[in-house]
C-alpha cells in the first residue's frame, strides 16, 4: 500500500513537473523564434511584417522585468494567466484581456512534456534505484525540455535553433560519459558509442554533404549526435533510426497519395528524429530481442 501511494505520488508530480516545465518551453518557443527574425531581418532576410512586430515585445525585455506576455495585445499576463493547462481552459482558449485566440500549442506543449515525464518515468530501462540509474534519468528529463523545444519549433518553423541545439549536445556529452566510464567494458561501450553517431549524424553528415543541404539541414546532423550521445549504443542508434524513416513513410506516404503532399512539401525531420530517439531510449532494447527472437 506504501509503496502504492509513493508511485501514485511520483505521478503526480512528473504531471505537475511536466506542465509546468510544458508552459516554460512554450514560453521559450516564441522568444527563440522573436530572435531568430531579428537575425534574419538584421541579416537582410525577408521576414513576415505581421509576425515580427506581433513578437517584437518579447525582444524589449531584460532578465529582470522578463514577464510573459499576450502575443496579440501586449498585456503583462498575471500569475493566474499562467497556470499551466488549467489557464488556458478557463479561458477557452482565448486571451483574458483581449479575447483573441491563444492558440493550441501551448496546451499542447504542455501535455505533451507531462506525457514525456510520466513515459520515461514508467519505461525507464534502468532501475530508478541506484544513483547511476537515477542520475540518468534526471539528465534525459532536462534532455527531454530541449527535445520537446525541439520537436514544436522545426514542426513549426522548419528549424532546429542552435541556442537549444548545443546545451542539448552538452547535456548528451555529460551522459555519454557517465555511461562509458561506468561500463563493466569501458572501451566497448566507447566503440558502442562512436558507431551511434556514425548512424544517427554521420549517415547525415553524408547526405547533408551530397546534397549541399537540400536534402538534409545541418541542424539534423547536430541533433542527430545529441541522440547518439544520448542513446550512447549502437543498437538503439538504429532502433531510433528505423523508427525515425518508419513513422516518416507513415505520415508521408498518405499525404502523397492524397495529393496534400507533393516532392516539393517541405517535411520538417527534427520531430521524427526525436521521436525515433524517444522509441529508442524506452524500448529499444525490447525491439532489438525481439529482432534476434525472430531471427532464431
């Protein structure tokens, strides 16, 4: 029964963690994206008229009176505005102030971070128990913030922001290394590790090259080694691969033979890489048995 009430309470706070890291990452999502059009109009780039002043109060803000605020109207949100979720419904999705529409994607974000806690928490291939087990586990969460970031910005915007990019990557590296310097093998699981990024950003690396991007942008190349990083084995580097293309063709191959996609679409990679990486890490080891199960 004790043990029963402390899962139960566990939930609880990976929901509540996970909503609430959910509404930060949102939040986060608009001034990356206020910033990258202040670079590319600073850089001459065309950039949408509406969308730029629409964001350019969240460039206005220092450390200290950064305050979330309405994209629409400008108005400084109260703490009440910004419980996650719950905000967002009471409202109907519409800003308290001005009545315009907020959006889905910040409940969506929100939920979707919750989910992530709550999975990895339930999935978590090593026992929670130990202090190595638990010091990965608490890296793949803070992972997992910049991933979600990740995954809504590219889906969204066709880009993977460096400013989240290499905090990932140094995130991985610090994981990569526990995982090596702990193996009862250490120079088999750094061989382990060099051919995960062989297959999650060199195959990348390749086609990025062959293609002078247009195939392939280098942001995947990066993101790509922070999984490898992450997954810190081969196997599971391919699991995640696999996954990746599968779940690709899956949303690909029906929009071309409804006409709604065509060769010219553009399909954001990031949010299939990332979500392959999440397969991998959950369950890849349970793929990779049974692969050889059906093997023998």
């Amino acid at each position: 029964m004790i043990m029963l009430m402390e899962t139960v309470i566990m939930y609880v706070i990976l929901v509540v963690l996970g909503l609430v890291l959910g509404s930060f990452a949102g939040a986060t999502l608009w001034r990356l994206r206020a910033k990258q059009l202040e670079a590319d109009k600073r850089d001459g780039e065309e950039v949408g008229s509406r969308e730029y002043k629409m964001l350019q109060p969240l460039l206005k803000t220092t450390m200290v009176d950064d305050r979330s605020r309405c994209l629409h109207c400008g108005h400084t949100l109260s703490w009440y505005d910004l419980i996650p979720l719950a905000s967002w419904l009471s409202t109907k999705g519409k800003c308290r102030y001005c009545k315009k529409p907020i959006g889905w994607l910040e409940p969506v974000i929100e939920l979707t971070m919750a989910a992530f806690f709550v999975l990895s928490f339930s999935f978590w291939p090593e026992a929670l128990t130990t202090v190595k087990g638990s010091l990965e586990f608490g890296l793949w969460l803070i992972a997992g913030v910049m991933l979600i970031i990740l995954f809504f910005y590219d889906l969204r915007w066709y880009l993977l922001p460096n400013r989240i990019v290499f905090p990932l990557i140094g995130v991985a590296m610090i994981m990569a290394v526990m995982n090596v310097t702990t193996a009862m093998d250490p120079w088999a699981a750094l061989i382990s590790l060099v051919f995960s990024g062989a297959i999650l950003s060199g195959i990348y690396l390749v086609l990025w090259a062959a293609s002078k991007g247009a195939w392939i942008g280098f942001g995947d190349v990066k993101l790509g080694l922070a999984l490898a990083l992450l997954l810190g084995q081969w196997p599971l580097a391919f699991v995640a691969l696999f996954a990746a293309n599968i779940i690709g063709c899956l949303i690909v191959l029906p929009g071309m033979l409804s006409g709604k996609i065509t060769r010219k679409t553009r399909v954001p990679f990031g949010p299939l890489l990332i979500a392959g990486g999440f397969i991998a890490m959950l369950w890849g080891h349970q793929v990779v048995n049974l692969y050889f199960m059906a093997l023998v």
